[in-house]
C-alpha cells in the first residue's frame, strides 16, 4: 500500500511538472483592420455593422423622391445663377468699375451701394417684401 501511494505521489509530481511545458504564449491578434488586423475583414465588419443599423435618419424621414421638385429646383437655381451673372455685369459693367444704383430682375430689387465699410448690396422681394442685406467688405 505504502508503495502505491508513493508511485501515485511521484506520478501526479510528474503530470503537474510536465503539463507546463505543453503550454503555449497567448497572442493577441485583432480582427479589425483600423487596429491592425487583417485588411481583408474590413468588408466582412462592415457588412456585419450595416445589417445591425436599425437607425434612419431623421431628416430623410417622411420625403420621398419627386422628380418634378428635383427639376423645378435645379431650374431655379440655373435661373438664379443667370441673374446673378446678369447682376455682375450690370454692377461692374465692361470697365470693372462698380456702378451704385438700383436694378430690377423680375421680383426683386437689387440696391448697390458703395460704402465706407465696402459694397452693400440690399435686395427687396417685391412679392413677401422680404429684404436681405449683404455687406462685401473691402480687402
């Protein structure tokens, strides 16, 4: 009995001294590409974080996509963007000079006055009688 404890005693120091040098060193690998993971996981995280997104934002809530809104402001802004080039040339004419006075385009008063801070340009919608001032300083 004696010397089956003693092998029992001697084969469990043996297991718990030779466990350790089946061991191995724990290294830390990152899955995400921004900290130094693989680059190719980078689709696979954002795959995965785009089906879990069950936010909507709230601006585009409630809007659908009309086409004729689209193309009634993109024809306002080209129509805009003539006057404003109409605007120019009346104000600054082919010398470059500025001309000060009052000019109508269509609902709108434009005003041009030159002024000790720089150029004052007041523009009056004739229609809401809404009014906008812009003060271009001097360089």
């Amino acid at each position: 009995m004696k010397e089956l404890k003693s092998c029992l005693l001697v084969l469990t120091f043996v297991l718990v001294c030779t466990s350790g040098l089946f061991a191995q060193q724990l290294i830390y690998q990152p899955i995400n590409p921004s900290f130094g993971g693989n680059p190719l996981n980078g689709n696979w995280l954002l795959n995965s974080a785009q089906l879990q997104d069950n936010t909507t934002d709230p601006d585009l809530t409630g809007q659908a996509e009309d086409p004729f809104a689209d193309f009634q402001s993109s024809l306002n802004r080209s129509i805009l963007s003539q006057l404003s080039r109409n605007l120019t040339n009346q104000i600054f004419g082919e010398s470059g000079e500025l001309q000060e006075g009052l000019f109508q385009l269509g609902d709108f008063s434009i005003e041009v006055i030159e002024t000790l801070d720089g150029v004052q340009i007041t523009i009056f919608d004739l229609l809401t009688g809404n009014e906008s001032v812009i003060l271009v300083p001097f360089p």
